[in-house]
C-alpha cells in the first residue's frame, strides 16, 4: 500500500502535473495541501476519471486540504482541527481508508515571526498536539500526513543558519515537533534515511532547485501499528523539475500488507463519522466484518 503527501501549491493551475504523476506512479492515497480553490472549484471529474475518489476541504485563494483514494470515495471522519471553534481555515481533514486513519494537515507558516501568524502556528500545533493524543489512544492504525511548514533539524535544511529566526525553523516550533513526535510518532523518511539531507521543498527563487537548496517540510507520523508495516519512504523528486511543478515535491510510503485488523472503520448513516467519536468508529466488538463492510457501503455500524 503506498500513502503519499503532496502540497500542490493550486490544484487547478498544477492539475496537468498532478495528473502526470498519479498516472505514473499510481500511489493508493494522497493527501492534498495548498488547494487554493474553493468546494465548488475541487477538480472531482478529473480526479475520478484518472480512478480516485476523493474529499476535500477547500478556501477561495488559500489553504485548502483533500484526501484522494483509488480504492473508492474516502470515509470522512473530521472536519477541521478541533480545539478552536473560531478557526475557519481549510487546514485538516480525514478520513478512514482500508483500515486505517488518514490524516491531511496543512500547517501554518507563521511568517513573519514573532508575531500574529507565528502565534497562531504555535496554537495550532498545540492543538495538533492534543488531537494527536486522542487518535494514539484508539489503538488503530493512523498517519498524519502533510505540509508541516516545519524544518525539524538541521539535517533537514541546507543551510540551518540562515534561517534560525523564520518560522519554519524557529526554536520553539522546532521544540514542539519533537513534543507531538515523542507522544509515539514515526517521522517514516528520516526513520528510513537517517543521516541523509533529504529535502521536500525547493523555493522558486534564487535558482534554489538547481542549487539543490532545499528544505524538508513535508513529513509523514505514523503511529505504532503502522510503523509496523513501513518498508519503504522516499521523495519523487523528479516531479520538482516538471513543466509549471508546485515547489513541493510528492512524498510517499509504502506499507506491506497485513492480515484485516480486528477494529475497522465505520461511518454514520450520512457517510461521515461524528468528528467527536471516532472511536466509536473503530469499536472493539464482536461483528469486525460487519463493521468493515458497512463502512464500505457507508452505512452505519451494525449495534
């Protein structure tokens, strides 16, 4: 199974590229950041065309987050990162496919820093912090996959000194990465290529993609029984070079099989799980294949 993560930067304006590497490397998920379009502008027919079916959470201009399945229509289980009713931005989504959770973020940049942004970074990861906790605690499979906005060492960056003081790089972002990780989180690229400099962002300035002046950004955290099944992580960064590319490149996993876990996903009667009872969603009871199979259909799970 291959889950991939990729910040688009305008899922319109690079849909030629999007489609290109779907067709190429036929990934089973992808988790979408930087949609820059609005619900009603989403590119379903396109993406269903080239055999995936998808969710999405989109914001006229900015943010914007979609989950893509080629197994079928993901099951959505959250809306939005809890913990500040307030927020309106298009920055988390998830959903439950084949077993396991999916998670899609998009966190802030927080530039310039200090100040209001950086501030509402920090809050946000807080709250991802505290969200991450409830999703350990399930016991299932689950992958926080996205665009972080966050450089997590200086093996990630290269040249760490020029950019101790932005947002992506700071102290206190870098100290609260390691928080979220430390709950019991596998950062799978750096798990699988320690000591290397693997990057995942090249800025469209100062030639940085031929100077190779990058910045790992985009990471995949993968709870225990996940990491489990990791054999295999890596960027596609030849899509980078591509004609109109996002300054992101796609990064991926690859998980081995694994015989059907004991708590399957579920979903409500209207096809999407009640944000605030996702473990209800995955109950430990004695009708595990009926569950799986009405999470399929998007039925509720038989009681």
């Amino acid at each position: 199974m291959k889950i991939a993560t990729f910040n688009v930067n305008g899922i319109n304006g690079r849909l030629s590229v999007l489609l290109r590497w779907l067709k190429e490397t036929r990934p089973d998920v992808v988790c979408l950041q930087e949609l820059k379009a609005p619900d009603e502008r989403f590119p379903i027919r396109e993406l269903e065309n080239a055999g995936y079916g998808a969710i999405w959470h989109g914001q006229k201009s900015w943010n914007g987050v979609a989950i893509l399945s080629a197994s079928g229509k993901p099951i959505e289980t959250r809306r939005g990162l809890p913990g500040d009713p307030d927020d309106s931005q298009s920055r988390y989504l998830e959903a439950a496919i084949d077993g396991i959770v999916v998670a899609c973020l998009y966190l802030p940049n927080g530039n310039p820093a200090p100040g209001r942004k950086f501030d509402y970074k920090l809050q946000w990861l807080q709250r991802l912090t505290d969200y991450a906790a409830e999703l350990l605690a399930l016991k299932v499979p689950v992958i926080l996959a996205g665009d972080y906005n966050i450089i997590p060492t200086e093996l990630d960056v290269y040249k760490p000194e020029r950019w101790v003081d932005d947002a992506l790089f700071r102290l206190e972002v870098r100290e609260a990465f390691q928080i979220l990780v430390s709950q019991g989180w596998t950062d799978a690229l750096r798990t699988l290529h320690p000591g290397e400099r693997v990057y995942t962002f090249w800025d469209y300035f100062r030639n940085a993609w031929d100077r190779n002046a990058g910045l790992r950004l985009d990471h995949l955290l993968l709870n225990p029984p996940v990491t489990k099944r990791l054999i295999a992580a890596d960027v596609d960064r030849a899509v980078r070079g591509w004609e109109k590319a996002s300054d992101h490149a796609p990064v991926w996993i690859e998980l081995s099989d694994a015989a059907r876990p004991l708590r399957r996903p579920s979903a409500s009667s209207k096809g999407v799980a009640r944000p605030a009872a996702l473990r209800a969603h995955f109950p430990d009871c004695s009708h595990h294949t009926a569950c799986w199979e009405a999470a399929k259909s998007a039925e509720a799970c038989p009681d």
